[in-house]
C-alpha cells in the first residue's frame, strides 16, 4: 500500500535496524484517516472469506481492527495480556513473547467469544517474529475457529515470520513489508 509506505518514511522514526517506531500514526497518536484507508485495503482483499469475527491483541491492534471489523459488520474480539477479576475462568490461553518489552505474556479470550464455527480474520499493527500471531493462531486452533485471513499493516520482511506463514497457507495481507532499515542513513527499503 504506496499511501502507508508514504506515512513510514515521513512520520516513521527508525530506532535500530529491527525497530521502527510509528506511534505518532498508529500506535498510540492513531491518524484515522489511514486506519480507514487500511481497513478498505483488507475488507477488499477478505471480503469474500465469509468473516464472522475479527480478532487482535490488545493494545496496538485494536484500533485497526475495531475499523475493520465496522466494514464487515462483524464483532472484535481481543485478546487479553493478563487476567483480571471480572474475567471468567473458562478461557482459551496462550503464551506470546514479546520482543519490543523483552517479556512472556499470557494471552486470554474467553471460550464463550470465540466459537468453532467463527471464520476469524487476524489484524494486527506489526508482524516481526511472529510471536503475537502465533498466539492468536494457537487461541483459534484451540477453539476449533478457522482463519481465513491475517491482515498485517507493517511486515518486517527480514525477519522471514510473513514467509513462515505464507509457506504454511495462511492468506497473509500485509499493506507494507520493509526489506531493510538502515538507522545511520534513515533508508526504509520497501518489497516490490
């Protein structure tokens, strides 16, 4: 998606050559506007995959799928990273490392939210190693839910998660997949 590639070189910041920041589009300051434009890109793409449900982690992803979701006219179900009080104890659980805050979590969706007969679309801001979509995977898996689609809004192409998933027949829609970083130079190089 040329316009999202745009927004990453003008707004994006490259920390390193793994880390890209871009919380003042998408991560915590969220421009709209784009989120609406990614959402487009992935309902065209998905729109004939019968989609019942789409499905995030908490936080970062929410806002893209919540747009997304809204074209589908379907509901959003997120994953939680930790438990709290008021969440009931028949849950689908899996572990998903984190590799921006160096630490495991726990990952929770209530059994009653995600069904076997759901036809799940996974969104999500970033797919890097993979760890965050292999959980919500695992979390379908265990309900018998099919996925029909992860949508990914930047794929760090480098580091082979989008290849791993494609070579295992996930329909993988990443709107910008990064090749490259060079920090000294701030040099993004885009697939394609």
């Amino acid at each position: 998606m040329k316009a999202l590639e745009e927004y990453i070189v003008k707004y994006g910041q490259i920390k390193s050559k793994d880390i890209l920041k871009v919380d003042n589009f998408l991560n915590q300051l969220v421009d709209i506007k784009m989120l609406r434009e990614m959402a487009k890109e992935w309902y065209l793409h998905f729109k004939d995959k019968g989609v019942t449900k789409v499905l995030t982690i908490e936080a970062s992803g929410i806002a893209l799928a919540t747009l997304t979701a809204s074209l589908f006219d379907v509901p959003v179900l997120f994953a939680k990273k930790g438990l709290s009080s008021n969440m009931s104890s028949n849950l689908y659980q899996a572990k998903v490392f984190s590799f921006t805050h160096n630490n495991m979590n726990n990952i929770f969706v209530d059994k009653n939210y995600l069904l076997k007969n759901d036809k799940v679309l996974i969104i999500d801001d970033f797919l890097a190693n993979g760890q965050a979509v292999m959980g919500l995977l695992d979390l379908c898996y265990q309900a018998k839910a099919k996925v029909v689609g992860i949508g990914i809004a930047i794929e760090k192409g480098f580091q082979k998660a989008g290849d791993m998933l494609r070579s295992k027949g996930y329909d993988l829609k990443s709107l910008a997949i990064i090749e490259e970083m060079d920090p000294v130079n701030k040099i993004i190089k885009f697939k394609g």
